[in-house]
C-alpha cells in the first residue's frame, strides 16, 4: 500500500474510532436515563401497597425498561469489539507508514 493510501486509509479509521465512541457515549447516556427512570418507578412502588395494581404496572415497565438496558447494553459490547478491531487495525497502517516514510527516506540518502 502506498503512503498516500495508507495515509487515507489512517485517516478514515481514525473517524470511525471517534464515531464509534460519541455513539458509545450516547448508549451510556441513554443507560443512565433508563437507571434513573427505574430508580424513580421503585420509589413510587416504595410508598404503594405491595399487590395493588398500579404496582403491578410499574413493575411491569420496569421490566421492560430493564430490557431494553440490556439491549442497549449488548449494543455497547458490540460497538467495543468494533471499536477494538479498529485499534488493531490503526496500529498495522501506523506500521506500514513508519516503515514508508523509513524507505523514502534510505532512497533519498
């Protein structure tokens, strides 16, 4: 690969590794709204009658917002494993252009 493509090439996986992490900090953002949202619904079950209804609802949401955590959660993993192959992947095009830039200059001395 050639240094101005190796030079591009760096360039892109460097704007994927920034996108990967804002989208991972928005899932964390996002995971931190839901902890909240289910921390207030346990509250309110705290001052309710245990088998009245309404509990039962609230319950029912908290699971479900617990779900979708989760998802949230397998999607940060899945954007960390991305984000990890993007690392690995830096560092073999910073490789090749060390060593362009240490050929170049052997050809010029």
């Amino acid at each position: 690969m050639g240094f101005a493509a190796s030079q591009a090439r760096l360039l892109m996986l460097t704007a994927r590794k920034s996108d990967l992490e804002i989208q991972g900090q928005f899932i964390n953002q996002a995971r931190m709204q839901l902890a909240n949202i289910t921390g207030a619904l346990y509250q309110i079950t705290s001052n309710l009658e245990p088998e009245s209804p309404t509990v039962q609802s609230i319950q029912a949401r908290i699971a479900a917002l617990q779900s979708i955590d989760k998802a949230l959660e397998m999607q940060l993993t899945r954007l960390g494993t991305q984000r990890d192959a993007i690392y690995t992947e830096l560092e073999a095009v910073q490789k090749v252009i060390s060593k362009n830039i240490q050929s170049s200059f052997k050809t010029f001395a």
